[in-house]
C-alpha cells in the first residue's frame, strides 16, 4: 500500500463527529480550521497531513480552507447540539459544518 493510502486509511478512521459545545474550548486555542463544504474533508486532511503546501495555498487563497469568522462562532452557539466533522492532523484540528438534511 502506497503511503499516501496508509495516510487515508488511518485518517478515515480518526474521523468522528462531534457538537459544538464539546468543540468550543478546543477552537478558542486556535490551532484548527474549517474546511469548506466546496472540499472533500477527508481529501483535504490528507493533504495537510502530506504537507501538500501548493494545494493547501490554493484552498486557503479560494477561501475554502479558513479560520471561522467571529460571526460564524456566534452562529453556531445559537444551535444547540450543532455537529461537526473533525479530524487531527498534527498540529491542527480541521473541522466541517454538518448541515440537517
């Protein structure tokens, strides 16, 4: 198995979801970003994981990689038991909103 799909295999593993009352004190240190719904999440932690520098700039220039605005932080803590995907990918925590269908 080529290295890239080791990467793959144990990060998909690593995912879970989580609410956002349990993410908030982890977020307030700031090591983590949000990946955009226009990103595979999986794909993207990858990516960082590999330290794949040129597609992780093209993501952060597109805005798809981010820091959440402050205006998203109040948003989410009007939900209760908003949910979000996360994942670690030393040194970071990447998250993605989950939307109700």
């Amino acid at each position: 198995m080529k290295a890239q799909d080791e990467n793959r295999v144990s990060l998909e593993q690593q995912v879970d979801e989580i609410t956002w009352e349990i993410l908030k004190p982890h977020i307030e240190k700031g090591d983590f970003f949000v990946v955009g719904q226009e990103l595979d999440f999986l794909g993207t932690a990858v990516a960082i994981a590999e330290d794949d520098a040129e597609k992780v700039k093209v993501w952060i220039e597109l805005g798809h990689l981010t820091r959440p605005a402050p205006e998203s932080l109040n948003s989410w803590s009007l939900v209760a038991g908003k949910k979000f995907k996360f994942v670690i990918v030393k040194p970071f925590l990447l998250i993605q909103e989950i939307f109700a269908s």
